[in-house]
C-alpha cells in the first residue's frame, strides 16, 4: 500500500478553512491588562477573563517571586508524594474559607479538576444530567467518567425534570452537571432551582464556578454566594486563572468529599502539583478579594456602562461580565473583529463548534476606563452603520 495514512489531516484542515472555523493564536507581549500589545499593536482588550485585572498586578508578581526564590519553580511531582507544600494548604484553607465550605483541593488546572472530580464521583452504573452549553472540561469529564450522559435544553428546567422522572430510577448515582457562569453566552444557570430538582430526585450537583468566582456574590465567592446557596450540599469546582489572575483549578466541598477526591481524582493524584509561584498568586489574589471589594465594584460599573450604551443591539442575555453581539455567520463575526482591531479594539469572534451561533464576545474588566468602553461603543455603532449604508446603496 502506498497511501499517507496521514493524509487526511490535511484534507480536514481545508474544511475547517472553508466552514470560517480555523484559528491560530495570536502573540500578545508584556503583561496583561486593559491595553495589551497584540503582535505590535496597541489594543484596548475586550478579549480577557481577567475581569478584576490581577493577572499583572504588582501584588501577585510580588507573591510569585518571593514564593519562587524560596520553594523554587516547580513543586517537582505529584501532591501524594513529592509535590505537597505548606502554601498549597494555606490557598486550599483561603479557598474554602471563601466559599465558605469545609475544605478545598487545588489541582494544577480547573479543566483538571473538572475531569478528575467527575470521574471520581459517577461510573458506569450512573447517570450525568448536563447542560447542552456546559464547558468542554464538564462535558469531557462526564464522558472520562463511562457513566450514562443526557443533555438537557439550556437553562431549561422543565426538560430536565422531564428527564430525571424519565432516566433516574434507572441508575445507582446521578450527578447534574452546569456552569455556573456560562463563558461564551455571559448567562446564568438557576441554582437554586437546580438544587431543588436535585433534593427531589436524590442527586448531587456539581456547579463550575470558574467564571463566577472573585466576580459575582457580595464577597466575591461566586454565583452559589449570589444566588442565596450557600452552606447547600453541593460541589463547586473552578479556576484561578480568571478573576483570581493565576493558573490552576480547585473544588470546595464537604471534608469528607475533598478527602475521597484525594485518594480517588486521578487527574490530581498522577500529576505535578501547582507550582509555587501560581500557589502564591492566587493566595494574594484571593486576600485582595476578600479585602478590595471597590474593585469588584468598579467591574460592576463598568459591566452596566457598556450594556447601557450597545442597548439596542442584538447582545445575548447576559447577567455578568461577559457580554456578545449575536451575528448570522462565521464570516460576519471574524469580519467584525477584524474592523474592530483596525479600530484598535481586540475582541475575539466566537464561532461553531464552539457555540451553535456566531458572536462577538466582549469580557469587561475592572481596569477599563470609561473612555476605553466609549471608543468600543463608537467603534461597533459606527461599523454597523457603515455596513447598513452600504447594504442600503446595494454594494
């Protein structure tokens, strides 16, 4: 035989190219915050999920490299055997106190913590109820974990009590699965709802707070804070490389439950643990949270600005940071963030596979200041009308 047995691989990059899906990454230089430079130019940035600007804090480079000269760069193996430090139980014990649970485990990233928590919980004599527009990292933990996976209509309640009166006696355990805060539509999940459904038909709930946390509640713990849930039995799992500026993941829970995932998360047990310079930063980053509340604040005006001024527009239902201007296809979108960055604003088009339909996705930060927010304002209205004038003369 003479045929390239990777052949293929090219063949399914055209069709990527023609469907307007490729992507590439884009090099941005220095350090992160409401102006970037994206490959030699100046952008205001509408693309990040460091929505209270810590990722370039001077607070959080401090703890890094103070943590760094005297535990060095990496924790040099897994938590069970090498790799445990004392800062990573001083983050776990600011974490849970947070999210006012009775204990945390921090893994080395939250896609990691979503797999290596759901795989432990459920197996193959189980069933996983999921939102339609949860996260990759739930959706593949679900599927790692062999039990039974059933979709439910976004946001939708009735299908899923539909499907729990259909499905749950079927199975041992059930676990209902949903983002918290979902990351490309800026929508949120109804907890209490969800626990509800849960309490009635004996289920755990697993909620994704990654983009929630340090952002939404009165201290900053997340949607389960705002929502009025917390001290509920349920599992929140999230990140803190968003809000909380650094990189790595965690689940709050009972004492008993971070006790089993510690000897059951196989996505925590077999790998390195979080180095110390993430460890640190994100122990700062959680203390400027609990202490630094004008700077959620600030957010939060920000956040109501720009809704205030795109009113009119086509934007997705949103009740957080993350807000999108819905368009009909692929092209629109990569054409818009096009114009857009010759405008000097960078922020990304989110096409399918990622989400069923088109969009701008805009995330507000702390650190914008209203002139940036006025010049993304005029930029989109004045592209929109230019692209209306000229759809009008027939170009």
């Amino acid at each position: 035989m003479s045929s390239n047995p990777y052949a293929w691989i090219e063949e399914s990059l055209e069709t990527i190219h023609c469907a307007d899906w490729y992507r590439s990454v884009k090099t941005i230089y220095g350090r992160p915050g409401a102006i970037v430079n994206l490959e030699g130019q100046s952008l205001i940035n509408f693309a990040s999920n460091d929505y209270l600007g810590l990722a370039g804090d001077d607070r959080l480079i401090q703890a890094a490299i103070e943590a760094t000269k005297e535990l060095g760069t990496g924790s040099t193996g897994s938590r069970l055997l090498s790799g445990h430090r004392e800062l990573h139980e001083k983050l776990e014990s600011a974490i849970a106190s947070l999210k006012q649970t009775e204990d945390a485990l921090v893994f080395s990233s939250g896609y990691l913590a979503n797999i290596g928590t759901i795989s432990a919980l459920v197996g193959r004599r189980d069933v996983i109820f999921s939102d339609q527009y949860n996260h990759s990292s739930l959706k593949n933990g679900a599927k790692l974990s062999g039990a039974k996976v059933i979709d439910y209509s976004h946001c939708n309640l009735a299908d899923l009590e539909t499907k729990l009166q259909q499905y749950r006696q079927q199975y041992r355990r059930c676990l209902i699965v949903s983002d918290s805060i979902f990351s490309m539509d800026g929508d949120l999940c109804p907890l209490p709802q969800l626990l509800s459904l849960a309490e009635a038909f004996d289920c755990m709930v697993l909620v994704d707070e990654a983009h929630a946390t340090g952002v939404m509640g009165k201290t900053g713990a997340g949607c389960v804070e705002h929502f009025g849930c917390t001290g509920k039995e349920l599992i929140q799992v999230g990140t803190l490389s968003k809000a909380l500026g650094s990189l790595g993941g965690y689940v709050a829970g009972s004492a008993t439950l971070i006790d089993f995932l510690r000897n059951r998360a196989p996505s925590w047990i077999y790998t390195t643990g979080l180095s110390p310079a993430d460890t640190a930063a994100a122990l700062a980053a959680i203390e400027i949270v609990q202490t630094d509340r004008d700077r959620r604040q600030q957010l939060w005006r920000n956040v109501n600005l720009l809704k205030q001024q795109l009113a009119g527009l086509n934007l997705l239902p949103s009740e957080s940071p993350i807000i999108c201007l819905g368009l009909a296809t692929p092209a629109e979108a990569l054409t818009l963030a096009k114009q857009l960055k010759e405008r000097g604003i960078f922020a990304p088009a989110i096409r399918p596979p990622t989400v069923p339909t088109s969009r701008i996705r805009f995330s507000v930060m702390a650190t914008h200041e209203p002139n940036q927010i006025q010049q993304l304002v005029i930029s989109i209205t004045s592209i929109l009308a230019e692209d209306d004038k000229r759809w009008k003369s027939g170009e």
